[in-house]
C-alpha cells in the first residue's frame, strides 16, 4: 500500500470538479468538465497507464467506452456504498490477474475485451 501511494503522489493528476477552488495535493489541476474527446487525445499521447478512480467519473469513462482495463478493490463493507458499474454498460471482462494488500485486501483487475 506504501508504493501505491508514493506512486500516486508522484503521478500528475486531473481533479473533474465543479465545487473544489483549488487542488488538495501535489502534480493536481482542476478540470470543471468531463470530456471525452480530451481524455481519448490525453491516452493516446501517453505512453504510461492512465487512471480513472471514483464510481461516477468512471460511469462517465465507462460509457465514453475509454475504459481498457478494471481494478477492483474489494473492501469487506456490508450494506451500502454506490454500485460499480453504472447502468446501461455493457462489457466483455476477462480476469488477467489479482494482487492483494497486505491485510488481505483483494484487486481484481479485468481486462474489456468487447
């Protein structure tokens, strides 16, 4: 979990949000708009992995169909929270592999292949 969030900390970061007036951390920029066609030009211009991290923002990238690859990071919480895949999505998923955190913590990563 450590190399995680030294990786995160040094990753550049776009923050999609219509309420916050300045980033909250580091290699942060503040965008007000999801918008597709960016992100498409933003993924092929880069030759390192791209994240897309919290359920509505990736609805939107799931939708856009900009979405390669899904970790899921399973958390042992009953009875709440908001659904992982937003409604009228439909994906071909394929398991290409799965790691855990050190207390057990599972991600499952997918790969789209529809």
């Amino acid at each position: 979990m450590l190399e995680w969030a030294r990786q995160w900390q040094a990753a550049e970061k776009i923050v999609y949000s219509r309420t916050l007036a300045e980033p909250r951390s580091m290699r942060t920029r503040i965008e007000r708009e999801f918008d597709p066609d960016v992100v498409r030009r933003l993924k092929a211009d880069v030759r390192h992995d791209i994240t897309v991290d919290g359920p509505g923002l990736a609805a939107q990238a799931l939708r856009a169909g900009l979405v390669d690859e899904l970790q899921m990071i399973v958390c042992p919480v009953v009875g709440g929270g908001k659904r992982f895949f937003p409604d009228r999505v439909r994906l071909k998923l394929e398991s290409v592999g799965e790691l855990r955190f050190r207390h057990g913590v599972p991600v499952l990563r997918y790969a789209d292949r529809g």
